[in-house]
C-alpha cells in the first residue's frame, strides 16, 4: 500500500522571496517579533497576489513603522516612502502606470497621525489602490508610544498613566471616518485573533484586492493587529486582549461595500516608443553632439563627485547641470540632484553633481571629491565633507575667509568680480566652470561652449556666457600651470 500524499497546508506563498535579505539572522524566517500581526497579514496580502496572479504588476508601498521591512519579504515591486506619505506615492504610481494594482501598507502611527491628511484625501479623490491599515494601537517600531488609536485607559511609554480622552482625545476610527466620503468602493474592518477572525481577515484582504483588479477605486481594509512587544504582553494574551478590548471600541464591520457596481471603464494606454521619450521630458536635443573627452585626466580628478554651492540667484544649480549637461555630451554617465533652501528667492541652494565613466550608485553625495564653494556658509559647511586632497574651488569675490585644511588642493578665483568687468555678475557660474574645465582636464573647452545651446534658454544671453567659459578656461588654464 502506498503512503498517502498530502497537500502541504502551510505552504509559503511564491510571493514571498525564497530567502529574506536582512542585516543578520537566519535568512529564512521573518524579524517580526512572535506573535505580530504583520506576519500573519503579510502572509494573507502574499496569497492573494499570487491567486489572483498580479505579481508582476503589483507595486507595495510600505511607509515608516515596522511595515517598512515588507520590501524584505514581497517579490512585487516595491517603493518605501517617508512617513505617512503611501498614498501620495501610491497616487503617483498609479496615475504614472495605471495598470498596475498598488498596495498602501500603513501601521496606525503612520497613517492616523503623520499620515492622517494624506489618507482622507486619498480615499476623497477614490485613488485606484488597495489601503491596509495595521491597528495595534501604539507605535510599534519606536517602542510602543500613544498613537492615535491607542484605547482610552491604555498604558502606553507616553501616556504611563493611560490614555485620558480628557487631554488626548478620544481614539480615531478611521474606518468609520473614511466611510463618511463618497469615494470609497470598499471599506471594512477585521481582527487577526482566532481562527474565525483570522479566516474572515482573509477574505476582506482578497475582496479589497479582486476590486482593484477590476479597477474600482479606492479599498480600505483596517485589521486589528497585536504587538505582543510594545503592549508587554506574551501572544496568546495579546491576541485574547484584540477581541476582548480593541474589538470593542473599534467594531468589525464592513462599512461601505460598492464591489458589486459597475466598474468604471478602462483601458491600459500604450506605452509611448523609447524615440518618443525626448519629447515628452521635453529634453531638447537641438545642436548637442558627442564630443570625446580632449584631454587626459589625471586619476585624482576623475570620477568627481562635485558640490556645487551658493546662495539663490548665483546660478548654483544652472553651473551643475552645466557640468553634468557637459560630461553627459563627453558620454559619461551623470547625475544632477538639487537641493533648495526653504526660501523661494536669497535663500541657500546646493545641487550635487556626478559625473563618471562607470554606472552611478546614488545622485547624493555624502564625501565630495570636488566642493565649489560661491559664497561664505557654502565653504563653512561644505569644506568639512571633502576627501582628504579634494579640490575646492573658491569664489574669493563672496568669500573672504581662507579654508581652514591645508591637505586640499584650492582654486581659488575671484569670479563674481570677473563677471562683473564682463557686463553680468550672474555669469560668475559660467565663469567657474570654464575655470574647473581647465583647471581639472575634465572638460574639454568645445564641449564647454557646446553645452550654452541647451543650458541657456534666452538665446541673447548665450554670447555672453560663451564669453564667461572663456575667462574661466584661461584662468584655469594658468592655474593649472
Ligand atoms: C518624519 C518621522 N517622524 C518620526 C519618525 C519616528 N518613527 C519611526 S516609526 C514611528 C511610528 C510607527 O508606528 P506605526 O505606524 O503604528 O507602525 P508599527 O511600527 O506599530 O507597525 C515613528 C513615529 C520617523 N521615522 N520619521
Ligand atoms: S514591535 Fe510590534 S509591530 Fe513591530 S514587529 Fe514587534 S510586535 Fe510587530
């Protein structure tokens, strides 16, 4: 007689990655604290997707809070985003690739609190994604703190004496809330506690997901969760504590269900050709040719990782593009990554700028190879981050203190003044990068004029830069010796 042959029960779904990457640990299990409800939703989420065979198209989202490890464990495509700021990201995506299913993944903290606004106005505009909301009352990741669903009463790091509606208010239903706004097609509410609830769990993550791949709008499944480890409690307590206490305060219902309406129609557009990608980025492509790097660059200045840095209306983040725009047309890989003060007009703005012959990693840059420092703060702050022998160059006409390192190489030039005498003391940026274009090899002097066509945008200002690289490309050209 043959041995009967049992399906596996607990089979892992293909979802899940074979093995989880983690800092250290067994690469097979989870870092979820026993017990956690994240697991045991994971797990619902991960069958779901594979039953329904949406993959290779789903997008999972996971915010701030220990939700942010679910990039460890989906093989979906995954993007991690700031604190309480899922939804616009996951507005973003679905409105960029709308075929695909988009998953919200939020713990209470994240989407009650921080989160709050971007929530309600994402389920107001009926966005095409799938919202979970893991409730368990607390802010797990930091160590158990009042949240905004934290039960009244409830002891909590925060509120030691336990939550008094008095001063804290009173907790936030957010199923009940959002169930108030037209828009949402499915809002329900479960608890991960016994196998009956855990059993309808499941079924309300499925039907929150069928409906977005039949493309009815926004879905929002709250699910009552335990964090044995921020409530000092041992699982089957914690898991008890769900029905008997949360339970109570937060009902298991379904609140709104228009799954059964007809959805709206829909068709996936086309992607537009490769070609046609110029034109939609509005790149302008009009007068750039290849040039091949003129001049051999010695290994120190090559690979840079420059930042650029001034004050507002010194042309910081314009002379970056310049030296990416420069080293894109000499066929090296670049990156241009801005980054502005809070204040629209005077304020600071610094952009870093990679420019390399190999694949680029990351656009920030921490440890500048290359520091251009406009003015005063620029070189107070930036100075400290270059590698040691890093060149600084110095716009001595802002700058009047000496750099404080003495294993640097330094540029220094006066550029402001020199635009000044040329008729525009905006053109000190152009001037800087005639100057390192010389001074470092990097970029060769036709490539440097070349690149005006598509940096200045108002054509009677391209002599006078033209003029500026020029400037710059004999300083430089002296300086170098
Ligand atoms: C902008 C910002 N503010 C605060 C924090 C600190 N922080 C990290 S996780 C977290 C709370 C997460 O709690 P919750 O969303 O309930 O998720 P859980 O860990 O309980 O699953 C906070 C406040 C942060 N990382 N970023
Ligand atoms: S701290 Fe709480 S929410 Fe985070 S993994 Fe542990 S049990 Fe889960």
């Amino acid at each position: 007689m043959s041995a009967p042959v049992y399906e596996p029960y607990l089979r892992k779904p293909k979802t899940f990655y074979e093995q989880y990457e983690r800092k250290s640990g067994d690469p097979t299990v989870t870092h979820y604290c026993p017990g956690c409800g994240h697991g045991e939703l994971h797990k619902m989420i991960a069958e779901a997707i594979e039953d329904l065979e949406i993959a290779d198209r789903t997008v999972f989202i996971s915010p701030v809070g220990c939700s942010v490890f679910a990039y460890y464990y989906f093989d979906t495509g995954n993007v991690q985003a700031a604190h309480g700021r899922a939804p616009a990201v996951g507005t973003g995506v679905q409105r960029a690739r709308p075929h695909s299913i988009v998953i919200s993944y939020q713990g209470d903290g994240d989407l009650a609190a921080i989160g709050l606004n971007e929530i309600l106005q994402a389920a107001n505009r009926g966005e095409h994604m799938a919202v979970f909301f893991v409730n368990n009352a607390i802010y797990g990741m930091t160590g158990g703190q009042m949240a905004p669903t934290t039960l009244p009463g409830m002891h909590t790091t925060t509120s030691p004496g336990g939550r008094d509606p008095r001063k804290a208010g009173n907790p936030l239903r957010l199923c009940e809330l959002i169930s108030q706004l037209d828009a949402p097609v499915y809002v329900a509410r479960g608890a991960l506690s016994g196998p009956k609830h855990i059993l309808r769990t499941r079924k309300l993550v499925r039907k929150a997901l069928q409906a977005q791949v039949e493309r009815r709008g926004f879905t929002f499944v709250e699910v009552l969760s335990a964090c044995p480890t921020g409530w000092g409690m041992n699982p089957p307590d914690a898991h008890k504590w769900i029905l008997e206490k949360m339970a109570e305060f937060f009902p298991l219902e379904v609140f709104v269900d228009k799954t059964d309406s007809e959805p709206e129609p829909f068709e996936i557009p086309e992607e537009p050709p490769a070609e046609k990608l110029h034109e939609l980025l509005r790149i302008s492509t009009a007068g750039q040719v290849t040039f091949s790097p003129s001049q051999p660059v010695e290994p120190k200045y090559a690979n840079p990782r420059i930042k650029v840095a001034g004050f507002g209306g010194q042309g910081v983040l314009l002379l970056g593009l310049g030296l990416a725009q420069c080293g894109m047309m000499e066929g090296r890989k670049v990156s241009w990554l801005p980054s502005y003060g809070p204040e629209m007009r005077g304020g600071t703005a610094h952009c870093h700028v990679n420019v390399s012959d190999h694949e680029i990693g990351s656009p920030l840059i921490s440890r500048p190879t290359v520091v251009v420092a406009m003015n005063q703060p620029s070189l107070e702050k930036f100075e400290p981050q270059l590698v040691e022998g890093g060149l600084l160059i110095v716009n001595t006409s802002m700058v009047p203190k000496e750099p404080s390192r003495s294993d640097l190489d330094v540029l220094k030039i006066p550029a402001s003044d020199m635009a000044k005498e040329l008729g525009n003391p905006r053109a000190a940026n152009m001037i800087i990068l005639g100057a390192y274009a010389a001074y470092t090899g990097m970029i060769g002097k036709e490539t440097a004029l070349a690149s005006l066509n598509t940096l200045i945008k108002r054509k009677h200002l391209v002599d006078l830069n033209r003029k500026a690289i020029e400037l710059g490309w004999e300083f430089g050209t002296k300086a170098r010796g």
